[in-house]
C-alpha cells in the first residue's frame, strides 16, 4: 500500500536502535515512524532517539496506538492518526481498521463526549498535532475536487500534481473508496475539527502542516481550513509562525515580527484577522533582509512554471 523505496524498514528494537543511530549520524533532525512499525520496533526508537535527543514524529503505528505514543512522549501526531480507535463506539456501524477508507468512515461515528478527556491528555503528555487537513481533498467528493482543480492555487500545479487527484482511484491506498465513501468523509470531517478545537482549547499546540501539493500554496488552504474547523484567524496563523518556532526549538524572536527577531516577513495587502484569505494578498517577501516585491515573485513563479 505504501511504497518503502527510501524508507528504513526495522522489525524489533535492535533494527530501531540502530536506525535512530544511524540517521541521527548522518544529521537529521526527527526521526519519522509510519503505521506499521513493530511495537518492539518502536520502542527501541523512542529509547534511543531519547538518549541522543532527537525527537520522534510522524504517525501512530498500529501495534503502539495512541496510548502507547502518548507514554512515549511521542514529540508530535501527524493527520490526527490514533484518536479515531478512541473516539468511535464499539457497535458503530464502521469501525476503524488498517486501510484509511475504514478509518475515514468511523471518523463520523466519533463520540464527542469522549473528546476532552484526549485533548488534556495529549497536553499532559507535552504532544504536539499536526492535523494537515489539506489532506482532506483527495477524500471529498469529485464536485469538490473539480472545484478545486479550477482555483488559481491549483493551476501552479504540476501534471504530475493533478494527477494525484484527477488519477486517484488509481492510488492504492485510496483505491477501495466509492463515490458514497467521499459523501460520507466529509461527516467524519466535522468530528476532527471538534477534536482540534478541543486541543486548541486545553493548550495543546497545534501546527499548520500540509502534505499535499501544491507545495506552499497549500499552507494558504491549510489556515483557511484550520478556521473552518473552528479556529480563530489569529490561532490559526499562530499555527504557522511561532509556534512552529518554539517546536523548532528557534529563539531569538522566531516567528514573530519584533525587534531582533529574523528579517523574515511576508507584506500583505490585507488583514488576516479580518478574513484568513487575505493571507494570500502577499505583496512582497523579506527573506533574510532581501526585500522580493510582487513583480519579482510573479517572474519566479513564471520561471518555476516553466
């Protein structure tokens, strides 16, 4: 289901071990697990990226489930990946399973009221959420994607690019979904967003990640889509800027626009706490002290184009 070309493969805690070691010799600055990652496996993972102090993120492996993370200390959850197992009653009528269409599905028998009790107790386990509900087009219904293959956003795309949602039947972990399995998605959607709105409100951090292409176009989508689920404009930039600073471990004023911080700034022509859109009425880019105006931004987009 998922290809493992450039990927580490490890099978018991020695395996784990010994990739931690490896990649962090070699400078990298997480180490990234997948779903099926042994629990042995992981376990030699946590053990070792803690003793060398590099953190552990990515998703939730099936064998380790979200509890099993949260006592790891596990530094981040990526695509809200564990908390469906929990949120969704035994006698449902869909439960989740290995294959991301079952997982889909139960997201809308979430129960609500179990919401709370997971957001304190991933804020009381220091984890931090990438929820990356960008991601979330390539399950809505073809009248959506078709839509958004229309925008100006999706035009910088490559073909490549489209090809991930205009040929995505033909991917397979996403293969097994029908047309009604798209309709249904979008219930599953709103019992997520109750579960970020959750996190955010019981102080555990949220960051506004993607996943998906275009790249860096989508970050625009990825704020709009973090105030639709109810986030305020003002968090949800947080969620982009310096929060992901303090995740980083970045002093000096990362992230925030204050004397000393980086001479890294993007000029709007528009508020964004009026309207999160306004995000993407970029009229020019200070990066490291070079100021780009919109006409320079437009010729790089053109090159990049080409």
């Amino acid at each position: 289901m998922i290809d493992t070309a450039g990927r580490v493969i490890v099978h018991d805690s020695v395996d784990g071990t010994r990739a931690v070691r490896e990649q962090a010799a070699a400078g990298y600055d997480f180490i990234k697990v997948y779903n099926n990652v042994p629990a042995a496996a992981y376990r030699g993972i946590v053990a070792e990226a803690e003793r060398l102090g590099i953190p552990v993120a990515g998703h939730i492996p099936f064998e380790v489930g979200l509890d099993g993370a949260l006592a790891a200390g596990q530094t981040s959850i990526e695509h809200l990946r564990g908390y469906v197992w929990h949120l969704v009653p035994e006698d449902a009528p869909n439960q989740p399973g290995a294959d991301l269409r079952s997982r889909t599905l139960a997201w809308a028998h979430g129960d609500l009221s179990r919401i709370q009790a997971l957001a304190e107790r991933t804020r009381d386990a220091g984890v931090w959420s990438v929820p990356t509900l960008s991601v979330r087009m390539i399950m809505k219904p073809d009248r959506l994607v078709e839509a958004y293959l229309a925008t100006e956003e999706a035009s910088h795309m490559t073909e490549g690019m489209r090809a991930f949602y205009t040929e995505r039947m033909s991917i397979p972990w996403i293969s097994n979904f029908g047309p009604a399995d798209f309709e249904a998605a979008m219930d599953g959607f709103a019992v997520a967003d109750s579960l970020i709105r959750a996190l955010v409100g019981v102080g555990a951090p949220v960051l506004a990640g993607t996943d998906t292409p275009p790249l860096g176009f989508a970050l625009h989508r990825e704020l709009e889509e973090l105030v639709g689920a109810g986030l305020s404009p003002f968090e949800a930039l947080q969620s982009a800027t310096v929060l992901p600073a303090r995740f980083l471990g970045r002093g000096g004023g990362a992230g925030m626009v204050a004397e000393g911080s980086p001479a890294d700034l993007v000029l709007l022509e528009g508020d964004p706490l009026a309207a999160i859109a306004n995000t993407r009425r970029i009229a020019g880019v200070v990066r490291r002290g070079d100021w780009l105006d919109r006409a320079t931004l437009d010729a790089m987009l053109e090159e990049a184009g080409r």
